[in-house]
C-alpha cells in the first residue's frame, strides 16, 4: 500500500492534487494500491471525480485543517498504521520538519517540494522544475536522512515532472482540432479550416483565486479582441482570434464567465476538460499562470503568455522566461488600489497579457520561434518514474 498525502480547496486550488493524482494512475498501472489522505471532504470530492475509475483506490478524510498539519499527526499516524502504508508521498507547503519527523517513525516518506525553505528528515525529496539548481538542494539535503536511514534520494528536473499520458501518448491526425461543442468530445471534432485564427488557450487553474479569467475577457473586450454577436461583420485585432477559455471545478465566479461569453461569438468555454493535452495542441498560444500548466506547455511545445499568483513562483517566473518560449506579463499579487472595480496590479497584467497577444497577432515568425524554444525540455513521463521509486522505496528499506 503506498499512501498519498495532499488537499484541494477554493484556497489553495488544486494542483497538488491533480499531480498527485496522475502518480497514483501510474502507482496503480504497476499494481499498487493507492490510498488518499485529505484533510476534509472538498479535497475527498475533487479526487472523488478524477479516480472513480481507479481500481484499488481509496481516499481518507482526516477531518483536519489542511494549514495546520501537525494537529493531525495522531489520526494520520493511526491510518498509516491500520491500513499498512509502507511509503508515503506528501504535497503540501505547510508540512513542517516535526511533521515529517513523526512520520517518519511509521513509514518510508516522500516529500513533493517546490519551494527549498528547509531540509526535511525524508527518505525521497522531489522537485521536477526547471529551476531546481538554484535552490541547491544537494547542499541543503547533504546531512538528511528518513526512515531507512540512508541519505534522502533527490529526483530533480523538469525529468521528473508527472504529467499525464495525455501529454505524451496522444497523437493527432493531422491538422489542428477543436472540441465538438455538442459532444465535448475531441477525438471526432472537426478540424479548424480557418487557418488565419489564433486560437488561444486561456486557463487560470483549477480555482482562479484571482479571478483572472474573467478580467482577462474583460480586457480583452476592451481591446477589441471580442467579437461581438450583435456585430457580426467585426473583426477582432484584425485577425480572428478564437479564445477556449478552460474554467476550473472551483472557479467562483464561472457563472459571470458563462454569461459574458454568451455576447461574443469567438470564446468557447470548456468545463471538465478530460482531456486537455489535445485542447493544448489544437491552440497556437496560452494565457495561464505560473504553474504546472506551464510545465504541459513545454511537453507540447505551446508558447504561453504566463503571469505570477504566488510568491513562491518567483524561480519558476525566471526559469520560463529564461528558455525563449514563454512571455513573462507580470505579477497579480499584492494590493495597489482598485479602479473600476479591479485592483491596479491585476489591471496592468491583463492589460500586458493582451499587448502581448496582439505583438504575437502580427507576428506569427515570432510563435514559431518560441515553439522551437520550448522543444526538449520534457516529455512529461516523470509520474511513471516517480511510481516506480515510490514502488521500490515501499519494498525495501535500503536501496
């Protein structure tokens, strides 16, 4: 049994999860069992929806404060026990050192970290960024150890980064494709004939908490980039310019997403995109934030206009910008004041988001340049390179 420790809600959106979740299918793939361990039920439903699937998969609500890890250490410990988890990955930013210490007296951990703050007493440490380098964690690991007292492994870069099959099994036939709006299916859509569109890919994870989706649209529509169905003879940017605009299981405000779109005719909105490797490919351009998507970005080969939600993306911010296939427009965090409702930081980057577009708009040499960037970086294998080491560390306590 191997165990897997990470939560989903409106606040911390869903990424952690939904990595987690693509290693559990390659755990299972290798003929593991795979259990869950939440802190309450919005994190239960939300792997609910994406492993009904799975077979030999389970998911525990520890009935706990997902930020306050620590207080939840007896009832985790009592599982881990009862349910015979011989290793466990942890994603999570608010574990702590004592976390991992108590943990580490009952199985074999592995920890997901993004972020380098600290060394962890972990038998596996694993960041699959392209700036992994930068955060030296040869150094800052050199001395640890877990639960099978042998120095903790490192799986670093981009090598390592746990996509799913979607982003390297699929294939197209030829031609670009869009999604059936009346099936949602992508496999029988009918291919894009008009090839002067820009078809681009706006997405903001799974949450939104910015609600950058929105006042994207809304900027974009300021600028002319929305084609209006009371005026069907207008031509956005002076090229079409399709967006699919991808709307998360959390996003709160998606019912004012809905409705905007319903005045334009070029925005088709998305909801559970199954599979979103396919709808990346049949874009030329992503709006997303600086995350994982980013990641899935590269494994395609899609150039991205990319924005800032955290402050613990500041390495991620300057690795992507660094590679030449990705457009850095700014950073929606902080509070400067707000003007017409929205704050002046996030003003300013969808005001560059759509500048950016139109530059890329009348200069297609430069799309093609930023996806050459991108080629190499990832296939996006690293979850079945990750099962496989979370397999291995369960079976045996020495390497």
């Amino acid at each position: 049994m191997i165990g897997i420790r990470a939560d989903a809600n409106k606040i911390i959106a869903s990424g952690h999860v939904m990595r987690c979740i693509t290693i559990a299918k390659e755990l299972i793939a290798l003929g593991e069992s795979v259990t869950f361990f939440v802190a309450d039920n919005e994190g239960k439903s939300l792997i609910d929806s994406f492993g009904r699937e799975l077979d030999r998969f389970e998911v525990v609500v520890l009935k706990s404060s997902y930020d306050h890890m620590e207080e939840e250490l007896p009832v985790l410990e009592k599982e881990l026990t009862a349910r015979g988890v011989r290793a466990l990955l942890v994603d999570s930013y608010f574990v702590t050192k004592r976390y991992f210490e108590e943990l580490s007296r009952i199985c074999l951990v592995a920890y997901m970290d993004d972020l380098g703050k600290e060394p962890y007493p972990v038998d596996i440490l694993i960041n699959y960024s392209g700036y992994y380098e930068t955060i030296g964690y040869e150094s800052l690991y050199e001395n640890m150890s877990g639960h099978n007292g042998l120095p903790t492994k490192l799986l670093l870069g981009l090598k390592y980064a746990p996509l799913r099959r979607q982003f390297y099994e699929d294939e197209l036939s030829g031609g670009k494709v869009v999604q059936d709006i009346n099936t949602g299916d992508f496999a029988n859509a009918t291919p894009d004939t008009d090839s002067n569109a820009l078809r681009i890919l706006l997405t903001a994870g799974g949450a939104d908490i910015h609600g950058m989706l929105l006042s994207t649209l809304e900027a974009a529509r300021d600028k002319g980039f929305l084609a209006s169905k009371d005026a069907p003879d207008y031509a956005p940017a002076k090229k079409t310019v399709i967006w699919e605009v991808v709307v998360g299981n959390l996003v709160s405000d998606a019912a004012s997403i809905d409705a905007l779109s319903e005045h334009f005719s070029n925005i088709n909105i998305h909801h559970s995109v199954s599979n979103m490797a396919l709808l990346m490919r049949s874009c030329d351009l992503a709006v997303a934030a600086a995350g994982t998507m980013l990641t899935e970005c590269a494994a395609v080969r899609l150039p991205a206009i990319f924005y800032q939600v955290a402050d613990n993306q500041k390495f991620n911010v300057e690795f992507w910008q660094k590679t030449g296939g990705m457009i850095f427009a700014g950073d929606v965090t902080g509070d400067t004041g707000t003007i017409d409702g929205i704050s002046h930081i996030k003003a300013e980057v969808v005001s560059a988001i759509c500048d950016n577009v139109m530059a890329l708009v009348s200069d297609t040499n430069k799309l093609d340049s930023m996806r050459t960037a991108l080629s190499g970086l990832t296939n996006g294998t690293g979850a079945i390179l990750i099962a496989k080491e979370l397999v291995k560390l369960g079976k045996s306590t020495v390497f």
